[in-house]
C-alpha cells in the first residue's frame, strides 16, 4: 500500500506540478489512512471498500487533536475531514485511470461543505506600524525582515512564494518581479516604489553581509546565510509584528489578504487582483468582495444618521 501511495506522490511531484505543501500534506493523510488500514488487517488497496473509508473518517471526526497534551473535549475541524477526503479522492481517481484499481470508491465520498471564512486584513494604522521604515545605520536583519515586510504587502505573495523567490526573478529597475506560484505557475507582478526602495538597501548593505560560500540564489537569507523555511519565515515576521506595537496575532498570509483587499477597496477590478494573487478561479478572489461589503457597512452603521 506504501508503495501505490508513492507513485501517487510521483505522479504529483512530475507530472501534475503540485504545489510542495500540498504534496507533503497528502503524503502524510494517506500515511495516516495506511497505518490505520494495516492496524484493521488490509494488506491491499484493493481490500478496502467505502464502508472501511467511512469508518475511517468516522473515526477521524471523532477521535481528539494530537496536538493536545492533555484530554479535550476538542476534536478534528471540518477543514480537516474535507481534506483527508480530498486526498483520498485524488488517489483512488488516480490509481483507477493507472488501472492499479478496477473502481474508484470514492465516488459515491461527498465532501463536506465547506464554510467560507472572510480573510483578515491589518488595518492602515496596523501596515503603517509594521512598515515603518528602520533606524539608520540597521542591521542585514532589520533590512532583511522590512525588505519581505514590504514585498509580501506590496506584491501579495505567499510565504511559501516569499521564501523561493530567486535574485534572477527580480527586475526592479522595470518596475516587476516573476512570481513562481502554485503548480509552477508563472505571473508577472507590479513592485511599488516604496518596495522597490527596501529590496534595493536590503540587496546594497544587508544581503551581501549575509552571504556564505554555500548560500543559494534566494533573495532572502537567514542569519546563516541559508534560505528561508516557511516556519522560519513565519516567526521572523511575527518578532516584527511584537516589536511594531501590534497586538492581534498576525500570520504572513494576513499581509496576502491585505494587499487584496486595500486594492478592492481603492477601486481595482477584481479580475486584475485575481491575476496579480495567482488564482486558478475567480470564485477565490471574490471572497474579497465580502470583505470589502463589510467594512462599507460598517462605515454607513457608523456614521449615516439614520443608520
């Protein structure tokens, strides 16, 4: 079973272009469903009907976080069924189209709805806070963590986007960079000049006096000289977000969501954003929209007299 799921991941990593995340986060849900099906005495995938896959999710739904320490009457999200389901179905679609599998029982697995969650954007008090430009003479730290600061903001990117990004996809002099997205997906996205400025001090007196023998060609380096982890990445961020004064916890996708949403607000059409944030479908940029209905009614609650 191990090794059907393997060639899954192969077929993933080669020939479908998955996004790195979304390839560790299938290998270790159908990791888990292996473990468990050898525990219940399968030994092939073919053993295993829908009945064993709804005692599985059943189980899934009901069993408490691994996280937890201690007992907890917490248990698994609906975000999390959804996505052991969909892994499943990416599986059992695949290994029936290879004829590993004479059926895909999966069919008849609906998902479960999914509740959309409105993105949280800073506010203009909050960006000012974080992007307020450092002292002079500043650390490669300092320059390092206000150069990602701005071009996360400026540009919309995403940490795993932020960490990969390479000194040849850099054109600042043009006014853009090349983002490689998900599914290697390549888009072109617009640098402000306030950006432009930071990633020019941060490359001039701080990337040089981070650079080893054996760093790469990623625009941000570690203290060590060595790219950015996402894990990394996060908690740099966050360490600049406690020195800022902010209180609320702010995770890089937040400065993403920012971005989208200050540019729906200032009147951007939405397919542009949907270009610029890289998604496959407009339906993820809409989402967006709700945002921005909000805060106009809030806006009218609080200052219409009659409202």
């Amino acid at each position: 079973m191990e090794a059907l799921v393997e060639d899954f991941l192969m077929h993933l990593r080669l020939e479908r272009g998955m996004a790195e995340h979304t390839q560790r986060t299938y290998a270790a849900l159908l990791g888990a469903f292996v473990e468990w099906a050898r525990k219940e005495g399968f030994s092939d995938w073919g053993q295993v009907g829908l009945a064993d896959l709804m005692r599985y999710l059943e189980q899934e739904r009901n069993r408490p976080l691994r996280t937890e320490s201690q007992p907890s009457a917490r248990r698994l999200a609906p975000e999390s069924v959804y996505l052991i389901i969909a892994a499943l179905r990416a599986f059992y679609r695949w290994a029936e189209q290879e004829k590993y599998l004479p059926v895909n029982v999966t069919e008849s697995l609906s998902l479960p709805r999914r509740w959309k969650r409105l993105p949280k954007a800073l506010s203009d008090a909050e960006i000012e806070k974080l992007l307020k430009a450092p002292d002079d003479p500043a650390s490669p730290r300092v320059l390092c963590d206000h150069a990602i600061l701005e071009l996360a903001y400026a540009c919309g990117l995403r940490r795993a986007e932020l960490c990969a990004l390479r000194l040849e996809q850099l054109h600042l002099e043009a006014g853009f960079i090349n983002v490689i997205g998900k599914g290697n997906k390549e888009r072109v996205v617009p640098v402000g000049q306030v950006a432009i400025q930071a990633l020019n001090r941060y490359l001039k007196e701080g990337r040089e006096k981070l650079v080893t023998k054996k760093s790469p060609g990623n625009v941000f380096l570690t203290q060590r000289g060595t790219a950015f982890s996402p894990v990394t990445l996060w908690w740099r961020i966050r360490q600049c977000v406690r020195r800022a004064g902010i209180q609320r916890r702010i995770t890089p996708h937040m400065l993403r969501h920012s971005f989208a949403t200050h540019l729906l607000e200032h009147g951007a059409d939405l397919r542009v954003i949907q270009e610029l944030l890289g998604h496959a479908h407009i339906t993820t940029t809409e989402v967006y929209t709700h945002v921005a209905s909000s805060k106009l009614r809030e806006i009218h609650r609080r200052f219409h007299p009659r409202a």
